[in-house]
C-alpha cells in the first residue's frame, strides 16, 4: 500500500466510500505491523507495548528533563497499563 494511502487512512481522510477493500487487501499486514503497539501521547508515535509499561512503571526522575515530562505524561494516560479506568471498582 502506498504510503501516502496509509497516512490518509491513519489521519480518517482516505477517499473512498468504504474500507472494506482496503480492509480485505491489507488488513492482515496492518493487523501485524501494529501488533502490541501502543499510540502513546506523549511522544506521539506508536510504541512497543512492553516500551509503554516501562515507561509506566519507571520511577519519577528528577535529574532528567525528558523523564520527567514523560512520567508527567504516563500519570495522566488513559493507556497507562498500570492504572484503572475511569468508573472501574466501585
């Protein structure tokens, strides 16, 4: 697939009618690109699912500028895996 298609279908302004060929044609090979990846916010790329937990999971660092935003950002993620979602026990 090309890659401005990809772009276009990642940013929801792909042309066509229906995603369904697309779906058909490629959707194994997406499926599989993107296999326990995580779309993190902070660094606006998508991530390993085991690089999300470590950053989750690392200590708060006050010696490093960029640690310490991406723990900032990491408290506040609804993707955090350590945290519970909003309305979970109660």
């Amino acid at each position: 697939m090309a890659r401005p298609s990809v772009s276009m279908l990642l940013a929801g302004t792909y042309p066509a009618r229906s995603l369904d060929l697309v779906e058909r044609k490629h959707g194994a090979a997406i499926v599989k690109a993107l296999r326990d990846r995580v779309l993190c916010p902070h660094l606006r790329r998508g991530i390993p699912a085991e690089e999300c937990r470590a950053h989750a999971a690392a200590p708060m660092s006050i010696s490093n500028v960029a640690r310490m935003r991406q723990w900032e950002a990491c408290r506040r993620c609804p993707l955090n895996p350590f945290t519970e979602p909003e309305g979970g026990k109660g």
